[in-house]
C-alpha cells in the first residue's frame, strides 16, 4: 500500500505531467510557427552567427540590464502607468496603396512596425501586423482604438514582403497567412523561412539572409541583410532564427529597414559602408532600461540615424501597442526632440499618411499631443 507521501508524489507527478503534455499540445498550434530542421537548419549550423547552439549577436547582449531580475520586471507592471494608452481615437488618413505613383519612394505607416513602400516602382510591405493584436492570442496585446484601420483588401500585389524577424509584434501569423496569393517574394532573416513554410508559402517565395548576404530583385532593388542587437523566437526555445535589419538599394535611392535593434556599433559600420541614406525606419518605443540592450532609447535612435549618415529619419515601434511601461506618446516625444538637438530630419506621418521621400514637405506635425 502507497504510504501518504508517495500518493502525495504520484498526484504530483501526475499534475506536472498533465501539465507539460497541455502546454506542449498548445504549442503545437499553427500560429507558434516551426523552428528550422533538415536543409534550412544545415544552412543555419554554418552560419558564423550560430554558436553553441543558438544565433549571436555582435556584442554580448543579455536579456535584462546588469543587476535586474525578472521579479523586478514584474514589481515594475504592477503600479498604474499614466497615458498607458491613448485617452481617445486615434487619427488616420486612408490613402490608397493600389494608386500610388511616384519616381520617389514613398512610405506609408501603419503603426507600430508595420509599413508599405513604394521603391523604384516596386510594392514593399515590412513586418505587417493587422489582426488587431501582437500576441499568439486575441486577448492579449491589442491595438489602441483607431490604430487597426488597414485590411489585407487595401493592398496591391506585393512585389516583396520583408519581415525582419519572427517577434509577434513584426510576424503575424493571421495577417502573413492572409496576404500569401498577393507575395510575390520574401525576404526575411536566415531561418525565419521555417514558419512561413508551416504556413503554406512556397520555397520559391521565400529568400533567407544572413548577415551581409545580399539579394537582388528585378536587377534594379539590392538587399542586403545587416547586424541588429536583440533576439528571436515564438516558443518555449530562442534564438534559433536570426533577426536582421536590411538595406534596400536602387539605383537611385538607399533605404534603411532597421528592424528591432538595441544601440550598437553597427549602425556607424552600416552607415560607413552603405550610406547615405534617403530614409532611415528605426525603431523608438517599448524601451526601459530593463531591456536597454534589446531596445534602444528614444535617444538614441536618433543618434543612430545620425550615424546612419539618414537624410530622413521614420521613428516606428509605437503608436499601436503597449509593450512596454512609459506612456504610449512618451517615445516620440523624447526622439523628436534628440533629433532637433542632432539637426536630424524627421518625419512623423499619421497613421496611413503618405511620405514622399525627398520632398521639402514631409508630414512633422505633432499630432499625438492630447
């Protein structure tokens, strides 16, 4: 006869295994993606990035800042954060992406990281997040109101889909899974090919860049895959896709994809080798100093696109989700303001505004001030 204890040890054992078996089933849903196997993981495990069996970045980059703990983090959410969040409708202009004609590149916001360009006659879609929230679930991380006014029927075909890496926030299962019969192409980071596969692109859509690799379309649009400061993954394992900014070139115009980055010294090697740039698209929200190696300071994106050598800088990665704990408008706030201590040129268009690239009359107004 079982003794108390060893009953007591069995209901936990049973309880532990009951658990493990539900979060991997969970797991195992389509919007989780797939991590890389066979010839995408061959071509992964010698890339000079992947060491010790995970992608590295240039620098060392912890996670958290030296000193903090994750129980910090969590002692930091409890406190009410002022202006979390807008305290009324967002603005938005529609402009229609099927009509657009311009021997300029031309750019269009939609909030957050999600943004069309319009590139030497090409239609370039970038980290495109429609589904009304930046998690695997509906129920977490949702748009503010106003900011989600775009659909999968507003876009023309895609010459190219660029997705910088495979966060929730930049690679939407709902909306990639939707926007399949309008891609043409994809470029995105060396491995992340794995979860468009699992979800119904061909491998002849999908391009995959290491770092410096380079790709051409058309023969007219090079791009380039360059260094980025963060990190990857949509399950329970990390870091076995990579993450990268990319650099679009054509034989008029050079244009900047920064992705998500914290500050670094590649930046000022990107600008050296590749600059000047036309157009500069950094992230400057869902910071602290938590995670100031993953995510930069709105501060610094501005000095970044100094050192981009940036004609014209778009600060992203706000406006549409609260991710982190500062006031939804704070970040904007703080790299405008860098960037007239820097004389950096900055463009600040409402959601769905068009930006003409080198015009004299880009959108600046400060629209997010209640």
């Amino acid at each position: 006869m079982f003794s108390k204890f060893k009953k007591t040890m069995l209901y936990l054992f049973l309880f532990i295994a009951v658990i493990t078996l539900s979060v991997y089933v969970y797991l195992q849903q389509p919007q989780f993606g797939q991590n890389p196997a066979k010839r995408r993981l061959e071509r992964i495990l010698a890339s000079p990035h992947y060491k010790n069996g995970a992608f590295q970045n240039q620098h060392l980059t912890p996670d958290l800042a030296e000193g903090v703990t994750y129980f910090d983090i969590l002692k930091g959410y409890l406190p009410k954060v002022e202006n979390k969040e807008p305290a009324k409708l967002l603005p938005s202009i529609r402009t229609d992406l099927k009509h657009i004609s311009s021997d300029k590149p031309v750019v269009v916001w939609f909030g957050h990281s999600s943004y069309f360009m319009h590139l030497d006659g090409k239609n370039i879609l970038v980290d495109p997040v429609f589904s009304g929230h930046a998690s695997p679930v509906s129920f977490f991380g949702a748009n503010y109101n106003g900011s989600n006014v775009y659909s999968i029927d507003d876009f023309p075909e895609l010459d190219l889909l660029i997705i910088t890496h495979d966060h929730y926030d930049h690679l939407d299962y709902e909306t990639v899974k939707k926007l399949q019969p309008k891609v043409k192409r994809v470029i995105t980071s060396l491995g992340v090919g794995s979860h468009l596969a699992h979800w119904g692109y061909t491998e002849a859509q999908i391009t995959e860049l290491d770092w410096w690799e380079k790709t051409s379309v058309d023969g007219t649009l090079d791009i380039t895959a360059a260094p980025a400061r963060h990190f990857s993954g949509r399950g329970l394992k990390r870091m076995q896709t990579f993450w990268s900014s990319f650099i679009l070139k054509t034989p008029h115009n050079a244009v900047y994809v920064g992705g998500d980055s914290g500050y670094d010294t590649h930046f000022k090697e990107i600008g050296e080798k590749y600059g000047p740039f036309d157009l500069a698209v950094l992230e400057c929200g869902q910071y602290n100093e938590y995670w100031k190696y993953i995510h930069m300071m709105p501060e610094e994106t501005a000095q970044a696109a100094v050192e981009l050598r940036a004609k014209l800088l778009l600060p992203v990665h706000w406006g549409k989700f609260t991710l982190a704990l500062h006031p939804w408008n704070e970040s904007i706030q703080r790299v405008t303001k860098k960037a007239k201590e820097l004389n950096q040129p900055v463009t600040t268009p409402i959601i769905g505004e068009k930006v003409e690239v080198g015009v004299s009359n880009y959108p600046v107004k400060e629209w997010w001030i209640d």
